[in-house]
C-alpha cells in the first residue's frame, strides 16, 4: 500500500481549501496543508510506514513500532 499524500492515516484529516483576502479585499485561493509526520507503526504484527497528524501523535491514538525491531513473518 501506497503512502497516501497529505492525509493522516488516522483520522482522515486532509487539506482544507479557502481564501487569501488582501486588505483590498482581493481573494485568492489557497490551500492549508495538515503537519504530518511518517511514523513506522505496528499493523497486525507487521511494521508499516504511514502519515500521521501531530495531533494524532500527541493524543497516543497511534502506536510507534520501537526502534531496533524487525518486522515478524
């Protein structure tokens, strides 16, 4: 499986769309990108690397693989 881009693996939270409005009050468009991180995480005993928001992260709803360890077959 493909890292999936500017999406966390957890929560689903992506980029949100709106606009940049100037004090002359011009508007263009533009794009808020969500703080991931690539995390290695265990998945059903094996070791995978996702996307995870740092809110996600900090709340402990995804759980780090410990360094050193290999992946059991």
């Amino acid at each position: 499986m493909a890292i999936n881009r500017n999406r966390c693996y957890h929560c689903d939270k992506g980029v949100a769309f709106g606009n940049n409005v100037s004090h002359a009050n011009n508007k263009t468009r533009r794009t808020w990108k969500p703080n991931l991180q690539v995390v290695r995480t265990l998945e059903a005993g094996k070791i995978i690397k996702v996307k995870v928001c740092t809110r996600c992260l900090a709340a402990g709803k995804v759980q780090r693989a410990p360094r050193g360890q290999v992946a059991v077959a």
